[in-house]
C-alpha cells in the first residue's frame, strides 16, 4: 500500500531564508507524488507533480522537489521564503489507479519578518 | 480561473440528524471526489464519482453516507445519521478525467461539527 509520511508537522522560517518540507513516500511501484499547498480558508491548490518523467520538479511560486528513489523521499524546497508561503503544505501520493489521492499529515510553514 | 466551491463553509448538527453538504465543481469535469480531514489527523479519501456512479469509496464511506449529482452541477454527500465522529473538514475536488496527468481541483472545504 502507498503513503507518506511528513517528517515535520511545523517548521518556522525567516523571510529570505530557504525552506525545506521533507517527505518520505512508500510504496510498492513507481509512484505519483504531488504537493498541495493550502492557505486559510482556501482550498487544496497544487503546487507541483512527479509522474515518472524528470526527478527534480519545478511548481509555482518558487517551489521544487527532487525525487529520490534511493532515499524514498520527495522534499519540497524554496531558496528564499516569502510572507506569502505561510501555508499548510501536503505531501500526497497516489493510488495505482490513478483516482484517490493519498496524505501525509501535512506541515505547517511560518515565515517570521 | 474556474474553482470548485462549496456550501455552507461551516455546518452545526445535532447527533443523529441528516446533513448534506453541496459542492459545485468545475463545469467540464466529470471525475468528482469528497474527502475528509478529522481535526489533528490526516486528509482522507472519502469516495470518487464517474458518470453517475461511485467508481471507488473507503472503509469509512459506509452506508451512512451517499453522493448524488442532482442537477448536473452540483454535487453533494450526505450523512444520514450524524455521529461525533463525523465532525471534521469536508473537502470536494474535481478532475476533468482520472489519472495522475489530471489534476484534482479542491474546494475550500465544509467545516462540519456534530454536537
């Protein structure tokens, strides 16, 4: 069975500092991993995806995310934080057949002044 | 940008009373979803919806729940019986087909309490 598991339920960064999500996938076939970003009273918005196809991603607003097979991980980075990326962020993988999107426990990003 | 919205933003019930909580998707998508996000825990999948049909649902979709496409635009999940544990964050997402290239849509959520 597929999952992720979000290593940090909170990080705190300055602005203009970099920022590093970390993710941990696991799963029996090649997965799909995204990022979803969601900010207060939105919804779930994508940042980026990995479908098999170049294992460093690059989403909107600055993000990337590197796929490491080896590591099992998917971290997401940004070089430099914005007030703006004050969010709640998901790591999410997806079942084989393409449909049900599966969470991690998502982690909260506070970006200081 | 077209969004996926929903209606009410938040919801009070009694136990044991019927709720149903509305999405309205993005109007040339035809795959819809609900899931859940339980305070403190993990978004879960609730169940997905094709051509007027449950295509996968959850342990947790159990007989008290149902999805229904009324009208051709909206769509909705209802709760039969509410528990306290039915409490939580319902998200709808829409997708114009199935698979990883098709990105889900997410609406902003119904925040349901269950007094």
């Amino acid at each position: 069975a597929q999952s992720v598991t979000q290593l940090d339920s909170h990080v705190s960064v300055s602005e203009g500092t970099p920022v590093l999500l970390r993710c941990n996938y696991s799963s029996s076939y090649s997965p799909s991993l995204f990022w979803y970003v969601q900010h207060p009273n939105k919804g779930l918005q994508l940042l980026l995806k990995y479908t098999s196809a170049a294992t460093l991603v690059k989403g909107i607003n600055g993000f990337e995310a590197e796929f490491k097979k080896s590591e099992t991980s998917f971290h997401l980075t940004k070089p430099s934080a914005h007030m703006s990326d004050a969010a709640e962020y998901f790591c999410v993988v997806s079942s084989r057949q393409g449909g049900k999107l599966i969470f991690g426990q998502g982690t909260e990003l506070s970006v200081k002044p | 940008e077209p969004e996926v919205t929903q209606t009410p933003s938040h919801q009070v019930t009694q136990m044991g009373q019927e709720v149903i909580l509305r999405c309205v998707p993005i109007s040339n998508h035809l795959y819809f979803y609900w899931y859940r996000q339980i305070l403190g825990q993990k978004v879960e999948f609730l169940v997905s919806f094709y051509n007027n049909e449950i295509s996968e649902k959850s342990e947790i979709f159990d007989d008290q729940f149902s999805v229904e496409r009324p009208d051709g635009s909206n769509f909705t999940l209802k709760i039969r019986s509410t528990k306290l544990e039915d409490s939580a964050m319902y998200f709808c997402a829409s997708s114009y087909r199935q698979g990883d290239e098709y990105e889900q849509y997410f609406g902003p959520g119904t925040r349901l309490t269950v007094t």
